[in-house]
C-alpha cells in the first residue's frame, strides 16, 4: 500500500534528560554530558526556536496537506516547559492542517509531572500521554538504573485522567536480570489496575556501551533465557486480553479505538517527518537522519536550516522486504496474493507448526498466532526476506 502523499505525521525529540538510565542508549543528554550551565528552561526556549526552524522548512520537501499525529519522544519532554511545546504544535498548525482526530502525544516521567503541569500540557495542544512505568518493582526499577518512585505512576495516571486525557498509556519492560515471574505478574497487575487505554510492553535488549552491559559483561547481573521471557510475553498478553486490551503490534496492546496512531503510521509504511537532533524521517520510499548531537543540530540549523545527516532511497526490493518485515507484526496481517511462490511454500511450515494460523491462512491471510509472536523476527528473516534476494 501507497503512503497516503496528503498525510504527514510528526515525530518531535527531545533530547535531555536529568540522569540518563543504565540500560538507555537513546539519543539523550544531561546537562552535565552537555557541559552546559544555562537552566532547563533557557535550553528548552532555543532548542524550541531550532525545532520551529526544522518544522518550517519541511514544507519544501513535503506536498502534505493534513497532520493526523504529533509525537513527542526522548529523553524526557515534560522536562521542557509546556508553552515551549505548544510552540512546536502551533507552528505545525500554522504550516499544515491537523485533522480534527490529530493525536497529540507526550511521553513523561512519572516523577516530572504534577496537576498544574498537566493542565498545561493540555492548554497547549496534548490529547494523549505515555508514561515510562517500566516495572511496579523496586528492585528491578534499581536494575534499570530508573529513578522514579513505583507509588508515582498511579499518581500520574490518576493526575493525567482529573486533569482531562482523553488516552493514556504506560510503557513496560520485561525480562530485566532479577526479575522473576511473580515481579513481573505484579507489574502487569499493577498497570492494568489503573485507568489507562493502552499498554507498551518490550523485553529488554541490553545494548552495547550502557551501564547495563558493561554490569552484564562483569557478571554481576544476569540476563534471563528466552525461555522465560517468552514465558512473560505469554503472561502479559493473556492478561492483557482478559482485560480487554487487544494486541495491535507485537508489543503493543490497547482498549478498541485506542490504538496509538503515531505507531501505527510507522507500521503502515506512511509518511512521517522526525525534527531534532538524530530523528529519522521517511517520505515515499526516501528516509533520512539528522545529525546527532544538539551542538552539531544547532550548527547545521543555524548555517543551513538543514539538519541532515544522510539519507537513502529504498529500492523497490528493499520496500517489499520492509512491507514484509513490519505488515507480519499486526494482526491484519499479509495478504498472500501478495507474495511469491516460494515465500508462500516456506511460511506454509510454520502454519503447519502452529505458529501462523490455520484459518487466516485458509481465508488468504498470513497471520502469526500468539507462539507465532514469539518467533516472528525468525520467520521473517527465514521464510520472508532471504527470498527477495
């Protein structure tokens, strides 16, 4: 399927953080990384003014009308000053139209939020917020190197339902060395015990050059099997469900018309434009990156109002195989008149084996069942893309 050419989705990083976590390897600074002095808020007002300057000239490349998403990510946003992000939004407002269901999201620390915040957040433009909950467990929570106290979720869930969110979300992570079945059973309890819409829930990868690898390579932690991680996917999504939240990505689950619309303009192959330092963006078949650094992001916006790094353009191989790779993880899955012979005789093993389902398969459609889920990235890799080569 076409991006729609008329719909832009956007992607807004912040990229500061008051301690970076031990398993983080986002694009994120501290201040004291930054070896800057100013206050928080004097780097938010000039970061935004870069931003704006990034959001303007996306109408030279862009031939979008409607913006039906504005994401902002991190690092942690609601350490900016919610007039400054209603900035950005009113200057996406002022170069496209937002569709009248545009959602609007911000994703916040549980321990960087309060009413008064909220109520801002809302003034300014936001319909809907994640919350990175993580764990409902000290001692995991401590793992992580996160820095917010359990108890401060419910009450930035129940702060962010008073003060109006029509949708909210919380972000989970499992399989954290140390973590057994019954932290991680108290953990989904815990989230789905609160008035939220829609949960994230990720295993952990651990990666190169984080705190969290380098205690990993040490041996003072280790990481959990596959086994029982996948032991955890099956708990979180069975609970999930008898809950009433659907899965509608691999590790995304959400109440019905609750579906995060930023992820699923991703997964659907749209069109969407990443501002700041080392966002990606991606325009019919055509995906670039910005530079990484704030000071580097500043400099090129500054002498060139042009952030980019490098960019490629996919090939009509490299558009299938990514068509393939991300239309596997939802539920409406792939057509199989749309594939090759030789793709559909390999995926035909793995319905045989219980992890694509039969009936899906007999209707036309290529769907994982919930083992499938567990081995998905292996039957694309094995069954998908090596016969586009």
């Amino acid at each position: 399927m076409e991006a729609r050419a008329d719909h832009l989705a956007f992607y807004i990083h912040i990229p500061y953080c008051v301690k970076r976590c031990g398993y983080c390897d986002f694009n994120t600074y501290t201040p004291a990384e930054l070896q800057v002095q100013s206050s928080l808020e004097v780097i938010s007002h000039d970061y935004i003014d870069l931003v704006i300057q990034e959001i303007q000239s996306s109408r030279k490349i862009s031939k979008a009308t409607f913006v039906p998403s504005i994401f902002f990510g991190g690092g942690t946003p609601t350490l900016m000053q919610p007039k400054d992000l209603g900035r950005v939004i009113d200057a996406i407002k002022e170069n496209y139209s937002l569709t009248p269901d545009c959602e609007v999201t911000i994703e916040a620390n549980p321990d960087t939020v309060s009413p008064e915040l909220l109520e801002n957040l809302l003034k300014a433009g936001f319909n809907r917020i994640s919350f990175g909950m993580q764990s409902a467990v000290p001692h995991v929570l401590e793992v992580l190197d996160r820095t917010h106290n359990p108890a401060n979720v419910e009450k930035a869930v129940l702060a962010a339902r008073e003060a109006g969110f029509a949708e909210v979300s919380v972000d989970l992570i499992y399989g954290t060395p140390g973590e057994s079945m019954a932290d991680w059973e108290l953990t989904v309890d815990t989230a789905l015990s609160l008035p939220i819409s829609h949960i994230s829930a990720y295993a952990l990868i651990v990666e190169d050059g984080t705190k969290l690898a380098v205690r990993v390579k040490r041996g003072e932690v280790i990481i959990p099997d596959d086994d029982e991680t996948a032991d955890k996917y099956i708990l979180a999504d069975n609970k999930f469900r008898a809950a009433g939240m659907d899965w509608y990505e691999l590790s995304n689950w959400s109440k019905p018309g609750s579906e995060c619309k930023h992820n699923l303009f991703y997964w659907f192959g749209e069109n969407w434009w990443g501002a700041g330092p080392g966002a990606h963006s991606h325009i019919n078949g055509r995906r670039w990156w910005n530079v990484k650094h704030p000071s580097a992001y500043k400099e090129k916006i500054l002498t060139s109002g042009d952030p980019t790094h490098e960019s490629e353009t996919l090939s009509a191989t490299e558009r299938e195989e990514e068509r393939l790779l991300l239309n596997i993880r939802l539920p409406r899955g792939i057509a199989r008149i749309s594939l090759n012979s030789q793709q559909e005789q390999k995926l035909e093993s793995f319905v045989a084996t219980g992890h694509l389902s039969q009936e899906d398969w007999n209707e036309g459609i290529v769907t994982l069942t919930q083992a499938g889920r567990l081995l998905a990235d292996k039957i694309v890799r094995d069954a998908l893309t090596e016969t586009l080569i």
